[in-house]
C-alpha cells in the first residue's frame, strides 16, 4: 500500500478487516510501531469524528501528530502548472505537498465537494495533486467523491456483526434538507461489492449514483421492497447526480422507521453519522442501532490502515 | 469520582489539595498513570489558560490529548428529544456525546453563560447533556455558572499560603466595563466554604449572587469594612443576577488598591485573570499578589483532577 | 542562550550549525532530551510551516508541544505599563507572558509586521513585551522584522551545499504583487554576513534595506551583474523600506529565470517559501534549487535551537 485514497489501494481486503479487528481486541499491540514517526492532518475543511478517530489511531501506535486546519481564504493553493501566479494563490501545491513531506511520515488530507460542477468534483484535483508531489504516502480523510476509512469501518461493522456468511446489505437514500456529497455512498458501494454479499440500493427516482459504483447491485425505487429479508440497512443522504448537487426529494416517506426496520431479516440499521434524526431515521430506529460501533470501528480502521503505511516506510 | 462538575463531586476535598501539593512539589510522579488514554477537550467557547493548564496537565500523566474548537455556527447540535432535526442543527448532543466517547477517555468541555436568560444558563443544558449521553467521565473546563478547576486551584492556593488555620476570606465584586458570568464567584463560594475560614461577599447593592452560593457568608456593601483584618481578597466582576446580565455599576470606587489592601491582615490579593489592570485592581496590587500563584496551581488542580478520574477508568 | 530571537542571541554559529547537522543525521539522538518538557507555540497571525518544522523538532526532542492561535480580535492585549483597561483591552502582556510561563517550559511567538508604521514595526513591541514578562525561554518564530530561525536553516542550508570556501552570496529583491515584510531579507544578511563569504544585495531603486543589516555587503541595482560568478541566489520580495510597506515595483524583468542563473557559478536558487512561481521566479528555476532543503533544514535549525534552551533549564 503506497497511498490509502480507495479500495483499489487495498491488495488484501480480509487482512486489512482481520488486522483492524485485531487492534480492537488489543489497541496497544503495536504502540512502538509509529515511534518516531508523525501524522500531519490537514483539514481543507471541518472534521470532528474522522480528526479525532484518527488521531486517536496514531496515538494508539505511538505516532505523533500535527493537524492543520486550512483556511481556504487565507492559504489560496494553485494547482495549474506553469500559471503566472500573481493572483490570488499563494503557493503551489507542488510545493506545499513536498513541503509537508519533509515535516511528516504520512499526511492525511480531507478535500470536499463543491456540490457545482460535477467534472470538478469526481476529478478529485485536490486528492490526487497532493498524491502526485508528496514524498509520503496520502491518506484520503474523506475526498470530494469517496470516503474510504469510513468505509473500511462499515465493512468491518459488517464482519463482525453479520449472522450469515452471505448477509443481504441494502444502501437506502434517506432524506436531508440539504445537498451533500455522493463519497460516502460511493465508496461504500465500491467496498461492499468486494465482500460476499447480496448489495442492493434503494433510492427514489433521479437519484442514481454513478454507473461506476453500481455493477453487481440491484437497484430499487420501492423502499420497502429493497427491506424484505435484508440484514443491514445502510441509510445515507445523497444529492442528485444527475442534476449535480440538487436537491430533489426531502419526502418523508422515505424516512426510515422501525415499520421499515421489521421487514428485514431483523436487519441491522447503519450510518456514519452525522445524523438528521427523525429526517434520516427516527429515534427509535437510531437508538437500536450500530451507528457507535461504526464510530468505534473507525478509529480502529484507521489504526489497520496507518499501521500498514508504517510498516513500508 | 465519576464526573468533574462541581465540588459536590468531591467526596474528600482535603485529600484532593494535598494530591494536587503533591504533584507541585514532583509533577512526574506519575507520569504512566494516563500511558495510552487520551484527553478530549472540548471548547465550545475560546479558552487559553484552561486548555494549557489542563493540557499540560494531562501530559504530566502521560496522556495524549485531543483540542476540539467547536464554532458553534459551523456545528449546531440538537438539545430536544424526539425533535424532527430539519432546521439547523446538523447532530444530537445524544450522538456526539456518545461518538466523542469512543475516542476520548476522558472529555473535558467548556460551555459558556449566554447571559441572556438565567434560567437558560442555571440549567446548564449543554454540559449536563454530555454528562447524560457521554460513555466516558466529563470535566468541566467552566460551565455557564461554575468553574471548579478554576476554584479547586483557589482553594490550593489559600491552603498554601494562609497564616492561620481559619484565615478571613473576601470574595469582593469589582469593576468591568462588560457583563461577565457568575461563575467563577458562584464556585468559589461552594469550594471555599467547605474550607474552615471565616467567608464575606463584598459587592454594590443590586449585585448578590444567587442564595444557592452564599449560605455561610457574611454579605458586606462596604467594601472597605469588609477587608478589615482580611487574610485573603478574592476579586471579581460579576454582572447582575436580578436583573440578569446587566451591568449596574462601574464606580471606580470599587476598583482595589493599596490603600484598601493596608487594611487586611497583611491580605493576599487574588484573582483567577484575565484581569483588567487598574479597573478591577491597581498596578502595585496585581503586581505583589498570589495570581501567578493560583495560575500555577491551575495545572495541579487538573492533574489531581485527571488522576482520580484515571483510576476510576 | 537565554532566547532566541536573533543571531545576536548565538555565541557560536558554527557549533549551532554543527548540532543542526548533526540532528539531520541523527535526528532521534537526543529523544529523551525534551523529556517532561512542554513546548508552547503563540502564533499572533497563521503559521504553517513554521509551525509544522518546530512542531516536529520538539517531537524528535521528546517534549510535548501546545499550539496556540490568538485571534487577535478576541483577545486583545495591553502594552502600555499603567494603562487604566477599560476599553477593548482585555489582558495585559505582562501577566498572559507571566501566565503561559507556567504552563510552558519554552514558549515560540510569532509576531508580525504591520507594515503601515515602519517604527512600531522596527519597535518590535510585542516580541520584547513577551521576552520582558515571560519566566521562560523565547524563541522568535518570526517577528515584524527578523525571521531567525530561517536564517539559520538558511546558513545551514549554504554551509552543507557550498563548493568552495568562501562562496559569493547574492541576496535578489523579486516582484512579489502584495507588501511583504523585510524580516526573512533582515535576517538572512544578519546571518549571512557571519559567515565566510562575499554577499552582495540586488535590488531595484528604492529597495534599500535599513542600513543596520548592510553593512559589509556590496549593493548592486543591475540583477544580472550581480548573478556573476554567484554560488547562492536568495531570491525575496521586500515592500519599501523609505517608503515604508509600498510596493513600487512590480516589473516582472526581476523574475529570476534559468538565462540570468546561468550567469552563476554553477549557483544555487534558494528561497523561504511560499513562492509565486513565474512571479518571483520561473518554474524551472525553482523545479532545480535549494528550497526543498531549505524547509527540510528549518526542522533541523529547531531542533539546534530547542536542543540549547532546553540544556540551560
């Protein structure tokens, strides 16, 4: 593993999920792994739980960490090559990544959606610059388009808590009163049909998620339909993909509740939280849930994925 | 111990300030007491002495700590339960309590006086809501009407210093130009008076605190009589409690001096800063007082704090 | 070393130097020298890569480190000795410098230029302020006029690269479109003119530098002329100094491109960074110079610095 930026950096899915399992059994098996060794995280926008999963990760083995919350307005990056730089931006990226990379053993980075124009966004230029002019290995924090620690964690989640060797997994859309991103539900999708599974997404109408996530998935528009006999009901707001960054539908009924819930194969309900309740899920539905062990499992997904960073450097 | 809110969670308060002595005079003595936990400090208003003493603290135990700056526009969380959360608030304190809980273990969070509505901020909402939800022990780093690291390190500070076993102690009001909360007084009078010593209030009319505070102490207009063979002047400006938040008064003639201090017992003056220079107190005060002192011992207030929470976990 | 704010502060350059070097071999060689030492950073306006660099300088030392970023509207501070604070004031230097002493064995600041007054600026009142109050070791992290620890990155960089003994040194004024400070061209002739070597200044008209750190440098309005025969071209934009903080040329013929480096003795490109390619150089003198180096020795000139300090406490 060079970078950890998608499930196509993982060569072995089942040892990554076994390795995380692991340091949730003993956290502090390998704390002189990371000895000597810093973590710079830079923010190109807001993190609570992925900064703090993280850090805590690195904690967990031994590593030191530096974060570094950017302001956009204040440290403007250029990304064209060769541009007269007289504008606005203050520093290259070329530079500012080789930069970092003399301070830092691995750096994480947390890009975003612009949720305006859809070629921007899934060209992910911010990623994968940082990607081509660091010395160090990247870890995507959550990119404009894929999320792939909170991912790692969901998987995991699965692993653990599944009751048959080929559980039905069903990504629900779930309503939101604003536009958000596709990367959860695309990364998701794309480390879920690695696993043995049945995968099946349920969304209304105009919501279809980029033909790149979709193969092997049955797609759905009748909510209740896609619940029948499913073991894990994985709700996730999603704007538009089509019509980019649009909201299209905020139609409660696809909010889901415990009436939904009791048509599984007494399915498990997830999310990676932040959560809207009573809009995504109602109370009840959230209550009874593995939303903390998703949260729990992140951290120790990250811990799987910067130990084995560690261990090329 | 299992939380850190007021002195009502002290079972022995004597034993507490000699912990905190102790770690003074060998601030390592434990230094493998927090070895792989980890401290999250949780700002939802800006702090500087509070987060470097307990900072500091927590590495003398060896802790990792985590700072979270929460900007309350950027990050509304949801008091209600049952709410339909389709306004502006992005997550339940009941899910970020509980998420915080799975990095941190321990969570110190400072929460803030609106002082608009005293009801509002006597029901401490926002902290006894991470109490409630939290899965790990809670320190308050100041609530909108206590700050019980700030006192317990007052506390230590008097215990150090006084000349007699019952020395007298004045906790009295002084000018601001702006409305500032009751809690640093508010906590002072709940620690101090399970201290053995003799306690008056000194303040302008229109200026009590709430009687929840005062049981035991004398309550003085007179400020000049009320530092007559005084051991200890405590300073501070509170803003009104009847008619709450306002500020009723800023005479000068509150503003303490030498001439005032002659009149103590050889008095110490203290103050828990920031301090507003010759409004709340003159030069030639602050200069020969016991505030650097009582700053100092902020740090051993949270690391006698953080150990017995420590040992509990 | 009692601080570290300019080369004034060094009584032996060339063992500084040495033990920066050393470190850069070895840079775990004293990782317990830090040990139980906390190292708090004040940045009064942002900071990345001076942040970044002393951050893992302190970790390779083993001390701890504590990073605080003032927003200077929120917590504004006194200077002026007997000042009554009644307006926007809310703490005075004197006892936040006091303060922090208590929490931090070593404290960095960072200062900056306000580039309207050029004698508050020159003044350097904050800087000394904290120096005057603080009970522990300063070390400058730039202020309005002198960047040290730059510099002596800056020296080592040079000293490490050099091929004869005594190496012409070009410092290059560069268009740059915004003001800038003349602090990291201050102090490079500060440092420089220490050490064996013909240093020469080349600046358009109106560029001069204040006369107290030109002394023993030649001076040359002709760029070209000046790259002859040079090892080391430091490129900088500086604002006015006579017409303090105006920028009065923009003419981009003092771009440095790969026609005038090729003037040089085989010279070196070196600049602080953040850079405006193509404004102050061209991409493929910068693609092929010193300035990744450069940032990487900032990490080794911190930890030579902190290394000193922490040897005299």
């Amino acid at each position: 593993m060079n970078n950890f930026l998608s499930i196509d950096d993982v060569t072995n899915l089942e040892a990554l999920v076994a390795s995380a399992r692991n340091f949730k059994q003993n956290p502090y098996a390998k704390k002189q792994q990371g000895e000597g060794k810093t973590l710079g995280l830079l923010f190109m926008n807001p993190s609570l739980r992925t900064r703090l999963s993280t850090q805590r990760a690195a904690y967990n083995l031994g590593m030191n960490v530096m974060v570094i919350n950017v302001n956009q307005d204040s440290w403007q990056l250029e990304f064209e090559d060769g541009s007269v730089m007289d504008g606005s931006s203050v520093e290259h990226v070329k530079d500012a990544a080789a930069v970092f990379s003399q301070y830092c053993d691995i750096i994480g980075i947390r890009t975003f959606a612009g949720l305006v124009d859809r070629l921007v966004d899934y060209q992910e230029k911010v990623l994968h610059a940082f990607v081509k002019y660091a010395q160090v290995p990247i870890v995507s924090l959550e990119s404009a388009t894929l999320h792939p620690l909170q991912s790692l964690a969901d998987v995991i989640t699965i692993e653990e808590t599944k009751t048959r060797s080929k559980p039905k997994v069903v990504l629900s859309w779930a309503p939101h009163p604003k536009a958000l991103p596709q990367a959860v539900a695309n990364s998701f999708l794309q480390w879920v049909s690695e696993t043995d599974c049945d995968l099946m997404i349920a969304h209304p109408e105009g919501y279809n998620l980029s033909s790149d996530f979709c193969s092997g998935a049955a797609i759905c528009h009748n909510q209740e339909e896609a619940f029948i006999d499913a073991d894990f009901i994985y709700a996730k707001n999603w704007s538009s993909y089509e019509q980019y960054g649009k909201v299209l539908c905020t139609d409660p009924a696809w909010t889901i509740n415990q009436e939904k819930m009791s048509l599984t194969n007494n399915g498990q309900f997830m999310h990676c939280l932040p959560l809207r309740r009573n809009v995504v899920a109602t109370d009840e539905v959230v209550d009874h849930s593995l939303v903390l062990v998703q949260a729990k499992n992140r951290l120790f997904a990250a811990q799987a994925v910067l130990d084995q960073l560690l261990s090329t450097l």
